[in-house]
C-alpha cells in the first residue's frame, strides 16, 4: 500500500506540474502578447495626433493664444480625449478638455518637458481598469522651439475588451484544468491498478504460489510485461514440479537399496544358526545393493553438473576411439548375457564436447540395449556422418518400448518396466543424462522402433567439426 500511495502522488504531482505550467502560459502568454499589441497600437495612434497637431502649428512664428485657437480649429478630430498647446514656458495655450478655465496655467509635466527639451515621448500604462497614454512633441519653427504639443487619453474601452478576453482565457484554462484533472486522476487510478496487480502477482509468486498469474489485459507494454512474468512463473511452476518430482523418485530409489540392505543386515544379525553359504549370499546381495546405491549417487551427480553448467569445456574429439573403447568395456557384459555386440565407425566423425560426454551417451545407450535385448540378442552401433552431422546409431533386437512409453524414457526416473528395470541394475537415470549431454553439446537423441521388426533404434546428431575447428 505505501508503494502504491507513493505511485500515484508522484504521478499526480507530475501531472499537477504539468497542468500548472500549462495553465500559467495560457493566462499569461496571450494578455501580454494582447497587451503589448494595444501599446504599440495606442502609441501609433498617439504619434499621430500629436504630429498633426503639431503640424498644424509648425507655420507660426510665435504662439499665441489666438493663433493657436486659429490653427486647431482647423485640425480634424483626433480621437484623444485631451489636448494641450503650450508655449515654451509650458503656460498652457490651448485645451481642448478644459478650455478657457485652462488658459495662462502651467502645465507641469513630464512629457511637456521633455518636449520643449526636443524630444517626442510617449508613455502608456494599465491600470487594470483603462489604458492611460500620454504623449507630446516640440512644436518648431525655423529650428526654433516655439512650444509644445501634448495629447491625454484615457481608453476604458479596449481595456474592457481585454479583462473581457482575459476572463475567456480564465475560463477556458478553467475547464481544461478541470478535464485534464479528471483524465489524469483517471490514467493514474487505470495505470496505478494495472502495476498494483503485477506487483500483487509477483508477490503471490514470490511466497511460493507458482499457480498464480497477473490478469493484466491490453497490449501495451504493462500488458507485455505481465506476459513475460507470467511467462516466467509458468517456467518457474514445471521447474518446481519436476523439482519436487525428482526429489520424490530420487528419495524413493535410493530408500529402496537402503531398506534392502538394512533388511539383509537385520536377517544376518537375527539368526544365530546361519551357515557361512547363506551369509555369504546375504553379504553379496548387500554388495549388490551398495553398488547400486553408488550408480544412483553417480547419476544424479552427472545430472546436477549438467543442470549447473559445470561440465568441462568442450573440444574437438574422435567419435571412432570413444567407441571402440566403449565397446571394449562393454564385451564382458555381453558376453555374460550371451548377446552379440557389434559396430562399425567412420574414422572422420569428430564432434565438439569432451571424450567424458561421448562415453556417457555410448556407454549407457549400448549398455541399455544389452541389458533389454536378453539372451542371444544383439547390440548394433553404427557410427556415420551425415550431411555436417555426425550420427550415433543404436540398435537392438530386445523387448522394444510401446508407443504410449516412447515420449517419456528420456525423462529422469521413468521406466518402461519398473520391476524388469530393478532386477537388471537400471537407475532411470541413464537416458536422462543422454538426452542432457546430447541437448547441452547442440545435437538432439530419438528412438524409434526398429525398422526391422522387434527392438529399439536410438539416434544421436550432432555437429560435426570440420578441420578448421568450426562447426558445421
């Protein structure tokens, strides 16, 4: 909850921040853009009054009140709502605001003086309720300041257009802030409970409940995410599943040779008559047992070294000498079981993996088929090169495997015939680390009935190194 309160404020502040910036430039950057147009509209027009006016005295020598009354007269309305004509004392000649009250007064102002100095100026202001412009302009004869002209005008019209456009704005930003609120408020609730749900999923995962998925719908990247983790926790359930499974057929084959062994034990040490014959069996028979607990450690110690990445680096090795010397090994079981053991090797089969590898994928596949072929059966391997594969052919003329076992044998513990299994020593381990090494060094391991009729064919591919090193 802490982080989902601590998701949704940063994304709403975010947001606020967004709207606020967005907002201020709304209500700023127009009424000045607005405001500014109106300056330097009012200073045209300002300019131009003062210039006719100014005009229309630039005839006279010297400034009267009379001649200034004669020459205004004729000077077309100029739309400002004051004018003033002074001399170059400043004492007012002519206005048009006051009129003769205003005569033989003063005019003490700024822009006046600066006009009767030579210089135009214009000054103009907002005070929120109208425009106020000021301007004045030296009246001159022959290069000679004869006095001044200054013009007053108080504009509450264009004022009211602009608080009446600055309202608009105040609204519309009011009604944008309102709504993009409202759809913020509404994305961050949607994506704040989508991200809620993953992290309640990855929790549920977390504590074990390997079941469990994220229901995110959509197609966009929370959506995506959510599929890879369910993805993941899907890879996560069939690897705890044959977690647990293994342990329970690991712990279920090695208490078996145990209770074996304790149960001879515990006959020897119970019967006090028990001839040296009998105990000499019972002492082989826990021999037996103790070897098969030792091919059971073995295995699921060359299965954890797969599982772990351990294995030692691969590198270009002879197929033909693995085999023969497999072969070798092997003679004494056959001849044991009276069955025929047989091969042929093309000398220029040489794979990448280590010598320990092939032996592994030999050893138990020619070994597999002696043990099933029975009596008088045979054991084939035919080792080839095939189209930049080089492939491991095994072959025997035993009980075969049914259809419905075919998928299953290279899984860890799985036999065909669990209790035909036990009494020819297997461990349900050995087709297991086949198909593992074989996956691990980039070939691939199938079984197919034989073509021939009764038995089994098991095939292995793998790349062949060509004489460069690579793989082809």
């Amino acid at each position: 909850m802490p982080g989902k309160i601590s998701l949704q404020f940063k994304f709403g502040l975010s947001y606020i921040l967004v709207i606020l910036a967005v907002l201020l430039l709304l209500n700023t950057y127009p009424l000045l853009v607005s405001q500014n147009l109106v300056f330097r509209t009012k200073q045209t027009a300002m300019v131009g009054s003062v210039k006719i006016a100014e005009a229309a005295l630039s005839g006279l020598a010297d400034l009267t009140e009379d001649n200034v009354a004669q020459a205004m007269s004729a000077v077309e309305e100029t739309g400002v709502s004051r004018v003033l004509v002074t001399d170059t004392a400043g004492r007012i000649l002519y206005d048009t605001r006051e009129g003769d009250n205003a005569r033989g007064l003063y005019a003490f102002y700024t822009e006046i003086a600066q006009a009767l100095r030579g210089n135009d100026t214009f000054y103009c202001r907002y005070d929120g309720e109208a425009f106020l412009s000021r301007g004045a302009s030296p009246v001159v004869y022959h290069n000679q300041i004869v006095g001044a002209v200054y013009a007053y005008e108080y504009d509450t019209v264009q004022a009211e257009l602009l608080r009446s456009f600055q309202t608009n704005i105040m609204r519309i930003s009011l009604l944008v802030a309102l709504f993009v609120l409202f759809l913020s408020a509404l994305l961050s609730r949607m994506f704040t409970r989508r991200i809620s749900d993953l992290l309640q999923a990855i929790r549920q995962v977390r504590e074990g409940a390997y079941s469990h998925r994220a229901k995110v719908t959509g197609s966009d990247e929370i959506a995506q995410l959510a599929a890879e983790f369910n993805s993941l926790t899907d890879r996560l359930q069939r690897t705890e599943s044959a977690r647990r499974q293994f342990v329970s057929d690991a712990s279920h084959e090695l208490k078996t040779p145990l209770a074996g062994i304790r149960l001879l034990t515990d006959s020897i040490l119970q019967t006090d008559d028990m001839n040296a014959e009998t105990t000499r069996e019972f002492v082989a028979d826990i021999g037996e047992e103790a070897q098969r607990l030792t091919r059971i450690t073995e295995d699921l110690l060359r299965l954890t070294r797969l599982d772990s990445g351990a294995a030692a680096e691969p590198a270009p090795v002879a197929v033909a000498p693995v085999l023969r010397r497999v072969v070798r090994m092997l003679a004494v079981v056959a001849r044991e079981q009276e069955t025929t053991l047989s091969y042929e090797a093309d000398e220029s089969a040489v794979v990448l993996a280590t010598e320990d590898d092939l032996h592994q994928i030999l050893y138990n596949l020619m070994e597999n088929g002696i043990k099933y072929s029975g009596h008088m059966g045979f054991v084939h391997t035919a080792l080839t090169v095939e189209g930049g594969d080089v492939v491991i052919q095994v072959e025997d003329n035993g009980v075969g495997i049914s259809d419905e076992d075919m998928p299953h044998i290279f899984e860890r513990f799985y036999r065909v015939d669990k209790a035909r299994s036990r009494e020819v020593g297997g461990t349900g381990l050995g087709l297991s680390i086949v198909s593992d090494t074989v996956c691990r060094r980039g070939g691939t391991v199938s079984v197919a009935h034989r073509p021939a009729g009764q038995g089994t064919l098991f095939t292995v591919r793998l790349p062949q190194v060509t004489e460069e090193g690579g793989s082809t």
